[in-house]
C-alpha cells in the first residue's frame, strides 16, 4: 500500500438522526445520496470505506444497541468494512481509528457524514493535526438548525473555516475522486 492509499470515512449517519418528523437533518436525503454515491465510488476505485457511529450513552437517540444507533439503511457497510464506535465528537478520540488507519497505509481521509458543527468539525481537525491529508465532501455534511443559526449558515460556516484554516480541501462530492 502506497502513501497515496485513502479512505472515506462516514461519520455518524444513524438512524436516530432521522427518528424525529419534526427535527431532520437540513438537507438530510439529498446529503444520504450523496453519500452512498462517495461510497460506490470509493469502492469502485479501491479506497477504504470506514463508517463511525456515535454512542450517545443510556438514554439517548444513538444509544448502543436501540435501533437508532444503527447505520442508516441506505449506507449498507460491505462485509469487512470496519465500523468505529465512538462516544466522543472526534472520531480519533479513545478509539482505534488511528491504529486502523496506520495498519491499513492510509495517509488521506475524505470525510462526510453528521453534524457539522460537531463531529464532522472536530473529526477533520483532529486528522489533520495527526498529519492526514483531508478533503471534506461540502455537500455531503450536513446538521440541525438550532436556536441561533439556521444549518445551512453552519454548513458554510464550517466549510469555510475548515477551508480557509488550511485543515481541509472543500470539494463537491461529484468532484471527488479516490484512489487505491
């Protein structure tokens, strides 16, 4: 496995994010589409596909073992592709992602998934501050509205920063290409 070897990495796209009518995800369909078109391309050209899944602990929507904790349908992990659990914002934070993603060569990371201002943000600054090559899928990201700020603001504000911080390239999810 060369330098070049990268991944997608799904973030937290759970059933429980969709389990309320009144509260969904902005965006929330077209971003699944998207995504299950980064993970036929991702697969297509050889590049891992590695979902993470948040536990929210007892009580809450993404609890382990309540039906909200599992993936959303439309992602259908193939055999053998891992699934990191996580209780924290970052994906890297007291899991084995960084260990699986050293075994596995892989050296950049395209990142898309749930929410915007919390997972996926700290995920892509947490890969980048461990020395991975990141690209966020801009469209391909998505969260709630919350009292302050409407999500669409969140979305462009977190692409923006990222971007502009230099902790990512911001690509279109159709633009993205990966490599084996």
């Amino acid at each position: 496995m060369g330098d070049d070897m990268n991944a997608l990495l799904v973030i937290d796209l759970q059933r429980g994010m969709f389990a309320d009518p009144a509260m969904q995800p902005h965006d929330g369909q077209a971003v699944l589409k998207r995504v299950t078109s980064l993970i036929a391309a991702a697969r297509a050209a050889g590049a891992r596909v590695i979902f993470v899944q948040h536990d929210g602990g007892e009580g809450d929507v993404l609890a382990s073992g309540t039906p909200g904790f599992a993936l959303c349908p439309e992602l259908a992990p193939a055999p053998g592709e891992p699934i990191i659990v996580k209780r924290f914002c970052s994906a890297f934070q007291e899991t084995g992602l960084g260990a699986l993603l050293a075994e596995r060569g892989i050296k950049s990371l395209t990142i898309c998934g749930m929410c915007t201002e919390y997972c996926v943000d700290t995920t892509c600054r947490a890969a980048f501050e461990n020395g991975y090559t990141v690209t966020l899928a801009g469209d391909a990201h998505t969260t709630f509205d919350t009292p302050a700020i409407p999500a669409p603001t969140i979305i462009r504000h977190h692409n923006t920063t990222l971007r502009n911080a230099g902790f990512v390239t911001l690509q279109d999810s159709a633009a993205i290409r990966f490599s084996a």
